[in-house]
C-alpha cells in the first residue's frame, strides 16, 4: 500500500511538471512557426498527452482485459469535458471562438455517437453481445485520418489565429527538449499514478469497469488536466479547449480503434448509462459554449461540469457497493 500511494505522488509530480515544459516548448513553437495555439493543443500536445491512454487501452486490449480498454477511453472522455473545462472554467472563464464551435465541438459529439453506435449491437444489430468489432475499429480509424485532415487543413491555410504575443519564447532545439521532457514526464507520471491507483483500487475489490471509468480514466487524464489549466493560467486558452478536444477525438478514434482492431473488445460491464453520459457531456460542452454569456464558459458553469462529474462517479461507486 506505502508503495502504491508513493507511486500516486511521485507520478502526479511528474505529470505537473511534465505539463509546464511541455505548455511552454509548444506555445513557442506555435509563435515561431505561426501556427495557432488551437491547433497545437489538437494535435501536439493532445496526442502527448493522450499517450497514457493509448499505451493502457492498447496493453489492456492485448492482455485481454477488454472492460478496462474501453473504460479508459470512456471515463477519459467524460473527465475530460466535465472536469478539465470545468476546473479551467473555474480557474479563469474560458473565452471559445466561433470556429470551435461551428467545427471542433461538433466532432466531439461525433466521436461520442460513433462509439455509442458501434457499442449497441444488441440493439442495432440483433447481436448475442455488445461488441466493438475489428470492423468497428477500422472505421473509427478512417474517422481519425478525416479529422488528421482536417486538422492539417485548418494549419495549412492558417485559420484559427490567436495571439501568442506573451510567449515567451525559445531556440528551436530549447523548445524541442521541453516538449520532449514534458511528454516523458506526463507518460511516465500518468503510468506511475494509474500503478499506484488500480494498486490501491484492486486491493478494495473494486471492479475492472469501475476502475477503468474512474480511477485509470483520472490517472490517464490527468495529463491533460494539468496541461489545460496551465495553459489558461498563461492565457492560452485555445490550447487549453483544443487539447481537450484534441484529446477526445484522439482516444475515441484512434486509441480505441487501435485496442479493437488489435482485439475485438466486449462491452462487459460498461452500458448505454456510460456512453450516454459520454455524449451528454459532449452536448453540455457544446450548450454552455454556445448559448450562454457571449460564447464564453463561465465560472458558474464551470462548477456545474464539475458537479456533473461528481454526481457520474458517485453513481458508479453506489452502483458498484
């Protein structure tokens, strides 16, 4: 137990200043090259910080641990949105630009649907078992190319412009290391806190789903929790929105379409009460963007996001006792 809770300390030390370097490598690099800070946080520091989630689901996948797979991503996804914008929310009011309504969002609640069909063959299909087949798999990866695209487009004829003139900035090589440093510190401190968590969660009897949604989500997510809210504490707040969009799109589509197409996964005990959830916070996400206060998401709502998701996860501890 000693070394499991000193594996949670040590690994979140790690993910905070892994989080720092890799903000400050990125947000020079998106200054230097004219490239926004939205589009950094979609594909740079999304996918860095994303990485946890890859290297669990794909390792959980081949290991046959199917539940905690898909768990990850789901649980990620819902911590994501309801407590990273949350938490950045209530740090500083989150200002979100036109265009990422219009474009970016709306693919979030894309990839929420797609899984949530691709996971109701009982339903849609008549299947014996909800399943997310090697078809399935295949298909949320060529939804991954579409949205690599249309990242790449969006780079290309340099739309999504953001000021990056308090950036301090940094050599090519200096920026480089810092990227590289902080995505080394939030992939090994992310796998040091998911260690020491599942070690400590095991050890209570926990269920695989119940970790897989909660405590391997958090841990998996932390690195983006981090990264978000300093990049709106350094007033980036395209980067903060964008990794988190980034990163939901990222482990929707190409983490879980990497994990089932290595493997076919069976839901288990991850229901339509989880995905739906997933695509209810997506929604919420897209509401509290739009509709209220001038495209901006306020502190009150950031508290509400957060709310939710303490409400979810208390629903699956009561469910699971």
């Amino acid at each position: 137990m000693i070394i499991n809770i000193l594996l949670l300390i040590g690994g979140l030390a790690l993910i905070l200043v892994g989080a720092n370097c890799l903000t400050d490598g990125a947000s020079s690099v998106a200054k230097k090259w004219g490239v926004s800070d939205l589009v950094i946080g979609l594909t740079i520091v999304a996918f860095g910080t994303s990485a946890p989630e890859l290297v669990i689901s794909t390792l959980s996948a081949i290991d046959g641990s199917a539940e905690l797979a898909i768990g990850n991503v789901v649980g990620s996804n819902i911590f994501n949105i309801l407590m990273i914008i949350g938490c950045v929310a209530l740090v500083m009011p989150i200002k979100v630009e036109k265009s990422i309504m219009s474009n970016e969002i709306p693919l979030v609640i894309l990839s929420a649907l797609a899984i949530l069909f691709c996971a109701n063959d009982v339903i849609l299909n008549d299947g014996a078992s909800n399943l997310i087949s090697r078809a399935d798999g295949l298909i949320l990866l060529l939804f991954f190319a579409i949205f690599m695209r249309y990242t790449f487009s969006i780079a290309k004829n340099g739309n999504n412009k953001e000021s990056t003139e308090d950036v301090k900035t940094m050599s090519g090589i200096k920026a480089f290391l810092f990227i590289l440093g902080g995505l080394a510190g939030l992939i090994f401190g992310g796998q040091f806190f998911v260690d020491g968590a599942s070690g400590i969660a095991s050890s209570m009897g926990v269920s695989e789903s119940v970790i897989g949604l909660t405590i391997v989500a958090a841990g998996t997510s932390l690195p983006e929790l981090a990264t978000s809210v300093v990049a709106a504490m350094k007033h980036n707040s395209g980067m903060a929105i964008g990794n988190v969009i980034g990163s939901n799109i990222f482990n929707s589509f190409f983490v879980l379409g990497c994990a089932s197409t290595i493997t076919p996964l069976s839901m288990g005990g991850i229901n339509n009460i989880d995905l739906l959830t997933m695509l209810g916070a997506s929604v919420l996400f897209f509401i509290v963007g739009w509709l209220f206060k001038q495209r901006t998401i306020t502190r009150l709502e950031g508290g509400l996001m957060v709310a939710c998701y303490i409400a979810y996860t208390t629903f699956l501890v009561m469910q699971a006792s």
